[in-house]
C-alpha cells in the first residue's frame, strides 16, 4: 500500500514539473520575436519612436525609446517620417519614454505626407526671403492641421527646425500677439515669420495635397497662394494659383 501510493506521489510530482517547464516554455515563446510596425520620430542621438496605434506596444506607451542590440548602422540612416518594422523580445522597460532593446529593425516604408507638409513649407520659405532677413524663429499655425496626431505634427515642426536652424514655435496670430512675439499694434514679427496652412485636403491615395498657405511677417510684409502638392514616386512638385503679395 505504501509503495502505491509512493508511485502516486511520484508521478504528481514528476507531472507537476513537466507542467511547470511546459508553461516557461510557452512563456519565452510569447517573450521572444515580438514583431510591431512604428513610426520614426526622432533618429539622431538615440531612436525614438511611435508605436501605431493598433498595437499592444502603442497601449504601453506611445512613445518608445529603441537600443538596437547589434547596431549594423540601421539607426544613422532613418529618418524622422520612416515607417519600421521592429522586432524584439517583448519586454518593455515600464518608464516615459518606454524603452525596448530590438534584435531587428527594417525600413518598411514612408510618411509621404509628411514629406508633402514639409515640401509646401519649403517652398514658402524660399520665396521672397526678404521676409525672412534676421529671424530667429519660425511660428506654426497649425489650427486646422487635424489630418495629423500631434505626434505626427511633432516630426513635421522638428524637421523644420533641424531643416532651417531656426527656433519652431506653434501658435496662431492672436496667440503670439499674447505672448508679445507679434507687435499687434504696428501688425510686425520683428524676430520671425508666421506661416499658415489651412483649407487642407488630402486625397484617399495620400498622394496629393490642396491647401492655401501664407507666410506673415508684418502688414506690408506677406505673401501667399492656392497651393497643389503631388507626389511623384517619392518626390513632391508643387503647383501655384492666385498668388499676392502685400
């Protein structure tokens, strides 16, 4: 009798530790080859980026920092805008910003409207740069900018102001005469200009872009225009249609 139940307890146990690595196995096949797609919000110093929203890393955090544990280079070539592909062990350092450490990132594509965004900017920028003699910063209207998360808005404003060496600010007319940047009384920016985009459409293909843009920086110092953006592979061309000048 004492042995039979010996044999008893012997198998509940030796089950029990079968049990047990079954379950640890299982947990590191979950813990390992974790796969989700981000966007890259800033690339230089360290990676930063934004977990899409229909993600489990996205309801950890909506920003991650990324250490990538065989670095091949793959970081200095992204950009802010770069759409990746990562894939790591699926544990994620609980802090703001989260932090993972990635076995494997892939360039799987790009935020061309941001690209667009920054094409209608630039060509702005460049013309009649008069107005941008002595500035030291660039404000954004960026009111009916609402296609875009603020993440999203976030990378266009800070490639501007990597693009243009200038201090970005977002704010609109009424906002920065608030805050006494704008001369409200003689209508002057004395340290920079106001650029605004609105009436914007995005088509379903994401491929062209409509709006009217202005660049401000006094009452007798603006100019602006109906403005067509069309992507062309991965290029951006500009149209122009009912230009002024005050």
């Amino acid at each position: 009798m004492r042995k039979i139940v010996f044999i008893i307890l012997l198998f509940i146990i030796t089950g029990s530790g079968f049990i047990g690595c079954s379950r640890d196995a299982h947990t590191d096949d979950d813990a390992y080859n974790k796969v989700f797609e981000a966007e890259v919000i800033v690339s230089d110093d360290a990676l930063l980026i934004t977990p899409d929203k229909d993600t489990f890393e996205y309801s950890s955090s909506d920003r991650i920092s990324v250490a990538l544990r065989d670095d091949d280079g793959t970081v200095d070539s992204l950009k802010p805008g770069d759409r990746i592909k990562v894939t790591y062990n699926g544990i994620i350092a609980e802090s703001y910003p989260a932090q993972i450490t990635a076995d494997k990132i892939e360039l799987i594509g790009r935020n061309y409207i941001i690209d667009g965004f920054i094409a209608l900017i630039d060509d702005i920028y460049q013309e009649d740069t008069a107005l941008n003699d002595s500035i030291a910063m660039i404000a954004f209207d960026t009111t009916e900018w609402t296609m875009f998360s603020e993440i999203e808005k976030e990378i266009i404003l800070a490639i501007a102001g990597e693009k243009y060496g200038l201090e970005i600010l977002v704010g609109t007319f009424e906002e920065l005469a608030e805050q006494g940047l704008i001369d409200k009384d003689n209508l002057y920016f004395e340290n920079g200009i106001l650029i605004e985009i609105k009436d914007i459409e995005i088509n379903e293909n994401k491929n062209n872009i409509e709006c009217s843009i202005k660049k401000w920086r006094s009452g007798i110092g603006a100019i602006g225009w109906d403005a067509k953006a069309k992507l062309n592979k991965t290029t951006w061309k500009i149209t122009r249609d009912g230009m002024w000048i005050s």
